[in-house]
C-alpha cells in the first residue's frame, strides 16, 4: 500500500506541475502589444536594421528617408518591422519631417515598404492640416490614375487600387490624397482601405509620401455580402479556453487516480 500510496503522490505532483507551466506558456504567449507587435528593447539601428530599410526604400523617389530608430515587430506570413525615419524631400530648402515607416519582409526576405505615415500632420479634430483642398469630385480620372500609378512603380509586396480622389494640396509641386485598396501579395489576403498621399514635383516625378490604413468603409464592395463566422476547425484553443482545457485534462487524471486507488483496496479487501 505504501509503495501504491507513493506512487499515486508522485503522479499528482506530475500533474499540478504540467497544468503550472501550462498555464505559465500561455500567459507569455499573450502579446503586450495591441495588433501582436512587440516593442523592440533596443531601438538602436544596427547594420542590419539599416540595411533592411534601405533595401525596402529601394526606388521610392522624390524624397530621401534617413532611419532614427527601430520601433517594434510584428509577426505575419513573415515579419512587419516599424521604424522611425527623417524623410526630406527632394525640393529647394525642404526640412527633415518625422515618419513612421512600417517594412513587410517576406518568407523569402524579400521587404516592401507597407506605409509611411508622417507623424503628427494632423491638427486637433484629426483632419488633415496645411492647405488640403478637398476634392469636389471624387472619380479617379485616368489622370488621376496615371500619377497613381507612377507613384507606386517599383513598389513591391502589395498591390493597389485607387478607389477615390479625396483632396489635394499645392505645395513645391502638388500633393494628392487617394482612398485606395491595398492587397498584400500573400495567400489568402484580404483587402484593406487605405489612405494614400502622393507628392508629384514641379517634375512630374510621382512618390507615395503616406500609407495610412484605415476602417473599412460602410459602402466598402468587399463588404456587402459579410460571411458569418464560422467555427474553425483543429485550431488550437487558446488564452482561457485553453486554461479550462487544461483543468479538465487535470480533472479527469485526478478522477483516474482516484479511481486506481479505490480499486487497489477492493483488491486488497
């Protein structure tokens, strides 16, 4: 009885010390971060951060962008990188303005600039400030179209699709805010209404200067016809479905001693 009694002991301490560290791997595995970015403790622009920047702004014209410091990560079908950079534009006495510019890199390592989004260029009612003009007509004339997609040659890892004119803006030379689809060039990817703002020189050079994602439109196409959720099926459970998981696998080894134990005596009886 003794050796059983030791046994049985042994097991259950097996047991609380599995569920333990269960639910210690899962609490880590919750992301601090909204959207599943996690903030990079060094921020410090290495040779091989700068290196990946460079390689992603690769073709972008009309301004120059200078790297401040890496701001965080984002696991997807590969891995989104968020930094913080000077852009200048390339016009007589243009000053340096803080952007955020976020860098897909593929599988592959391929890497694609995903937006540029400058910082603060917004005043306190979240419009955009500094002489926007809004458009009076929306259609994307072929014009339109052609500065559009000038603006994005050379630009990998999505595609775009100009939806709307929005406004525009004359400044050295002359901004102009699209409304536009961006599909990432991944399986299986949806759509996602962005902002775009485009500067086009006294040159005719076109350069996406802001890609900016935003919620998807109430009259949005893609979603006149929503599909109801449906439950997945072999997903792994987890956050506090997966801890009831746990408690019922624990539940059930417990009954199982339990039961091996009051077996045991009726033997012995």
């Amino acid at each position: 009885m003794k050796k059983t009694s030791k046994k049985v002991f042994v097991l259950m301490i097996m047991l609380i010390s599995l569920f333990a560290l269960s639910s210690v791997a899962l609490a880590d595995e919750e992301d601090p971060l909204s959207g599943g970015w996690t903030e990079a403790e060094d921020k410090t622009i290495t040779a091989e951060r700068k290196e990946l920047f460079e390689k992603a702004i690769l073709g972008l014209t009309g301004a120059t962008y200078e790297p401040v410091s890496y701001e965080a990560s984002q696991v997807v079908a590969g891995t989104n990188h968020k930094f913080t950079a000077n852009r200048t534009m390339v016009v007589p006495n243009a000053e340096p303005v803080l952007v955020e510019i976020i860098i897909y890199e593929d599988l592959s390592g391929n890497v694609s600039v995903s937006s540029i989004n400058e910082i603060n260029n917004k005043d306190d009612d979240g419009k955009l400030s500094g002489g926007w003009e809004e458009a009076k007509d929306p259609t994307v004339t072929e014009e339109l179209k052609g500065i559009f997609e000038l603006a994005f040659t050379g630009m990998t890892g999505a595609t775009y699709e100009p939806v709307s004119f929005d406004a525009s803006q004359v400044v050295a030379g002359k901004n102009y805010l699209f409304t536009a689809y961006r599909t990432y060039v991944t399986p299986g990817a949806e759509k996602q209404l962005v902002k775009v703002t485009i500067y086009v020189d006294t040159n005719g050079t076109a350069t996406v200067t802001d890609i900016v994602e935003v919620e998807p439109a109430k009259d949005d196409p893609a979603e006149e016809n929503p599909k109801k959720d449906e439950p997945k099926e072999n997903t792994p459970p987890t956050g506090d479905s997966a801890n009831i998981v746990v408690l019922a696998i624990l539940a059930l080894a417990c009954a199982a001693v339990f039961a091996l134990i009051a077996s045991r005596r009726r033997q012995r009886l």
